[in-house]
C-alpha cells in the first residue's frame, strides 16, 4: 500500500508542477474568463464519461445526495471555483511564480478555519508547519515576486487567496460529508453553469476541442482534480493531498525562474529546498 501512496504522490505532484506553465500559455492568448470556461468544459466531459462507472457514489445511504447537507459543499465549492480560475489567471499572466505563494497561504488559512471553526481533526505538529508555512509564503511574496505585480495582479492575488481558501475549506468539509466524486462531479456542473452564462458567448466551445493551448491545460487540469480528489478519500487526508499540490507548486518556483525568467535563482531555490526540508517534518514527524 506504501507505494501506491507514493505512485498517487508522484502523479499529484507531477500533474500540480506542470499546470501553471500549459496555462501561463493560455492566459497570454485569451482572457481570464474563457480559462474558466474552457477548463470547466474538458472537466466536465471527464465527469460524464466516468458516471457510468462511479454511479453509485451519487447516492448515499440509498438517499440520492441532493438531499444530504453537505451537497452545499460541491455547490458552493463550484461558484468559488469559477472565480479562482479567473483570478488566477489574471496572476499567473502576470508572475508564474506568485502562483506558488496563494496556495500556501490558503492552505494555512483553511487549515486554521477547518480545524477552529469545524473541529476537523489534524495533528498539532502538521497545523504549526502549514500555518508556519503560510507566513513565510507571505513574507517571500511581499518581499519578492509580489513587488512586480500591477495594482490589479495584487487585488486577484488577495482574491486568489480567499477563493482558493474557500475551495480548500470546501474539500475537507465536502468529503468528510459526502464522497470524493460527488465534490468533483458537482463542482464542475456548477462551474460549467457559471461560465456558460458569463463567457458562454465570448467563444464557440468547439475550439476547446481544436486548439492545442485548449485540450493540453484542460486534459492536464481535469487529470489532476480526479486524481487528487479521489486520492482525498482513498490515499490521503484531505490536508496531506492539499499539501502534496504544495510542495509541488515550490518547484514551479526554480522552473519559472528558467522559462520565465522570473526571480533570483537563489532566493527561488532557498524557497523551494526549505519546503522539502519542512516536508520531512510534515510527513515524518511527530
């Protein structure tokens, strides 16, 4: 079972490190907007080709989900989502490399919500180092990347941030209520509701299906969502997967240095090896 865990690790860390640069593509050629669009579109085309053979997790102890109160969890998580995208975007076009600070920011604040607020049980070594985390991601982002963003790219950062807190929250609270297919499958429903009503006549969906910067992020995206909300229920503590994104998203840090020329070397490394250090910790420690 140890190495199924590490192949999913692997396959979770591999899909997070490669999604911002096939997207950082996407945000330069169209708006923000249609990224939500176009990623809510080959997500959902996954969902429907897997309802055949994930059924049966839409009904819970025989009680179609609908009625269960953690459906507000997908639902809620669905409208947030759409809305991360597009600030995302609007950051990601401007700094690849503030992509890596948003996430563990968020992470420590949802972990701090999940925890206080919900009761959510998680060790009090593994909620230091997040939190912990979160501060220093702060203190890298102000002092470095940060200061190239435009007026605009700060105010998506802090939208960022809120949203992807809200997802996070939404995660820990959808799977514990629900499973992880209903979050996934809902989610994207109520996403693709969104971007169909908002964007839905900005573009003909048919280029999402014949354009190269379309199908790569939107394969890549939807790959990475199954298999990290599946490995929630199955692999990982919704924390520990949230935390695995992360670490992964360090490493887009020294990449973006190369590709995009974003950042001093040592500070991008310092960063990204202090997270492998602090993961030691995070996995191993007691």
């Amino acid at each position: 079972m140890i190495y199924l865990n590490l192949i999913v690790g692997i396959l979770i860390f591999t899909l997070f490190a490669i999604r911002p640069f096939v997207y950082k593509k996407a945000s330069k050629e169209f708006s923000a907007d249609i990224s939500s669009y176009f990623t809510s579109v080959w997500c959902f085309l996954f969902a429907i080709l897997s309802l055949p053979f994930f059924y049966d997790y839409l009904f819970i102890n025989e009680k179609i989900v609908f009625f269960k109160l953690g459906f507000i969890f997908p639902i809620l998580k669905g409208c947030s989502l759409y809305y991360f995208m597009k600030y995302n975007q609007i950051v990601n076009k401007e700094n690849t490399s503030c992509s890596v600070f948003w996430g563990m920011i968020s992470l420590g604040v949802a972990t701090l919500v999940s925890t206080v607020v919900f009761n959510i049980p998680l060790e009090p070594l593994k909620q230091k180092i997040l939190v912990s985390i979160a501060i220093l991601s702060l203190l890298f982002f102000s002092f470095g990347e940060g200061k190239k963003l435009s007026k605009y790219g700060k105010k998506a950062f802090v939208y960022t941030i809120v949203f992807a807190t809200l997802n996070n929250i939404c995660d820990v609270l959808g799977i514990k209520f629900t499973n992880w297919y209903v979050m996934y499958f809902f989610t994207i429903f109520l996403m693709l509701l969104f971007s169909l009503v908002i964007s839905g006549k900005k573009i003909s969906v048919l280029n999402f299906f014949t354009k190269k910067v379309f199908y790569i992020a939107g394969i890549i995206f939807a790959l990475g969502e199954v298999v990290l909300m599946f490995s929630m229920q199955y692999f990982f503590p919704v924390v520990v997967a949230l935390f695995i994104v992360r670490v992964s998203q360090s490493f887009v840090l020294i990449i973006a240095h190369y590709v995009n020329k974003e950042g001093k070397i040592s500070t991008q490394f310092l960063f990204a090896l202090g997270m492998i250090f602090i993961s030691y910790f995070f996995f191993f420690g007691r």
